[in-house]
C-alpha cells in the first residue's frame, strides 16, 4: 500500500510510505508517474498557516495552470482561497494597480472565479434569481428606451429580464458609457470607460475594468452580475454617469441594501 502525504504544497513534492511490499527500489519510479498523471490532493486548509513562501508557491501555481490548454479549476478555485485573505489587502491597502492584480490572479479573467470572488466577499454568488417576475415587470415599465443609444437598442434581447437589465440606465437617464458600450471594428480599447463596463460585439459580451479585458460571455444577466462583482474585487468606486442605476441594481440583487440616494429610493418604492 503506498500513501502519500502532500506537504502544504500542490506538487507532491515528496512522499512518506508506510508499506509498499514488492516495490523496493521503485519508489522514485511510481512517484514519476503519479506526478505525469497530475494526481492532486485538495486538502483542507487555515489561512492563518499561511505564509509568505506558500502564498507565493500559491500564486506562482495558478499563474502556470492558467497557461495551460486544460485548466485545472477546481485547484485553481482552492489556490484562490487560500489566497484570499492576502490578495483583499492588497486590494484595500492599494500596493497593486487593477492591471497588476490581473496579472498576478490571471485566473480573475475567469467569469466562474469573479463570481466565486464575489461569493467570498458576499456570503453569496450574485445572481438575478433574487428577483420575481413581477418586480422585472414593474421595472421593464420604468424604462425608456428612447434614452438608449440607438447602437444598445439593437443588441438583440431572448428574455425579459436581459431587456430590462440592458435599459436599467433609462431609469435614471444615465449613461451608457460605463455600462454597456457597442465599439466599432476599428476603435481602440483606450477609448473605453476605465470603469467596469461591457462591450457587446460578435454575439458575445466582454468585461472590461481599466481597458483590461477581464472575461466574455453570451449570457447578458451574468455579464451584468460579473460587472457588478469586479467593483467589489476590485473596490473601485460607482462611476458617476451610472452610479444611480448600478445603486439599483446592488439593491435589488441584494448586495447592497444601504441606499441613501433619494431618486434610487423612490424607484425602490415604485417597485412595491
């Protein structure tokens, strides 16, 4: 019987045997093939045994595995808790620039580890199941859809609830550039809101925070909950253009109940 011992790390560094009978000297051999075959073991973990040298091993790990054709993400999403604790004070004490965390966390160009992220931050993931049908109803009524862009009334909606989220700034007559944005073939990403916004082209819709291209996605609601999660990861501020609507938004999606601008709070009220 061989059993191994994994040693904080994700490598399997080494190994303790207790009884191997007819192996002897093929121990190192075994070892090899286990280490082809990417054999890991998720242990459970305290952040508080962390140190320095494991965060970096942790973070150095995440960044080759995201290199790879077929990602691991079930120890990537393990590395990223582990990490947690390190990476939301290097968010909050400012010692990395958005673009810099985005390169040290590649994995936060996944939309599953943004609203993994998000779940860590919230207690749980966003989602637009929070609402019923009829508060969708009630807040498909409120828009007006002559204060869309006529480029955004295009994007083609299959259900209510994605129409409603992409008018949601109509509301309020907000704008659109730090919400959902149509760029043409041949305009740079420089010309894009710094701020989380979503760019739609090609049947698909893309993250961007900073002109970094975060993730993409076909489905409308979720783009609009990994924008709403990467303030939170990121902790940037609302962007004034759209900080009506995305109170609304954190509102009724329960992520932020502590409303205290009066034209949110009398759509609240309207909602019932």
């Amino acid at each position: 019987m061989l059993i191994l011992y994994t040693h904080r790390y994700q490598h399997l560094r080494y190994a303790s045997i207790s009884y191997i009978p007819m192996l002897g000297a093929c121990v190192q051999y075994h070892y090899r093939i286990l280490q082809k075959l990417r054999v890991f073991v998720l242990q459970d973990f305290n952040e508080e045994t962390e140190d320095e040298a494991s965060l970096q091993c942790h973070v150095k790990f995440m960044a080759n595995e995201m290199k790879k054709n077929h990602k691991n993400m079930e120890l990537i999403e393990d590395r990223m808790k582990r990490t947690y604790t390190a990476r939301r004070k290097e968010v909050f004490d400012c010692q990395l620039t958005i673009p810099n965390l985005l390169s040290k966390y590649p994995s936060l160009c996944c939309s599953t580890i943004v609203l993994n992220e998000a779940k860590r931050i919230f207690g749980f993931t966003p989602t637009t199941s929070a609402l019923n049908k009829k508060t969708w109803r009630r807040l498909l009524k409120l828009t007006n859809m002559k204060f869309a862009p006529e480029s955004v009334v295009e994007i083609e909606c299959l259900t209510d609830i994605s129409k409603t989220l992409l008018l949601a700034p109509t509301i309020f007559k907000d704008s659109f550039q730090h919400y959902v944005y149509v760029k043409r073939s041949d305009e740079s990403n420089q010309n894009i809101s710094p701020y989380p916004c979503i760019i739609y082209g090609s049947d698909e819709f893309t993250i961007f925070v900073q002109h970094q291209q975060v993730c993409s996605t076909k489905d409308f609601p979720e783009a609009i909950m990994i924008l709403l999660s990467l303030y939170w990861v990121f902790d940037i501020k609302f962007a004034k253009g759209i900080q009506k609507t995305l109170m609304l938004l954190c509102f009724l999606f329960n992520l932020d109940r502590n409303i205290i601008n009066i034209a949110v709070q009398r759509v609240i009220n309207k909602l019932g």
